[in-house]
C-alpha cells in the first residue's frame, strides 16, 4: 500500500468517494467537540464555585476565633 501526502490526499479522496467524501465525517467530529466544550464550561464553573465557597468557609472559620 502507497502512502499519501497531505496535499494529494484532498484530490485522492475527491476522486474516489466524491465532493461529500471530503467531508465524511464533519458532524460527528463537531457534535464531540460541542459536547466536549460544554462539559469543560460546566465543570469549570461548577469548581469555581466549590473553591470560592471554600474560601469563604475559611474565612468565615477565622472570623469566628
């Protein structure tokens, strides 16, 4: 089996599966990276939170010595 360079593999993959063969493949890789994004912001935010609320604690803890 041959290997294909980066630039003729556009062409290759034209000719063999068609105009849509380029982009076989495009909505998966967009819905995972959606998903992906959403759950990095969620989780982010949601441990912003816990460490705010755990710093308050502390102080709250000082405050009260």
């Amino acid at each position: 089996m041959f290997k294909i360079c980066g630039l003729f593999s556009v062409g290759y993959i034209r000719r063999v599966d068609g105009f849509v063969g380029c982009y076989r493949g495009l909505v998966p890789k967009l819905c995972a990276s959606t998903i992906s994004s959403i759950t990095y912001q969620k989780l982010y935010v949601t441990t912003a939170e816990e460490g705010t609320d755990a710093a308050e604690d502390d102080e709250t803890a000082e405050d009260r010595r």
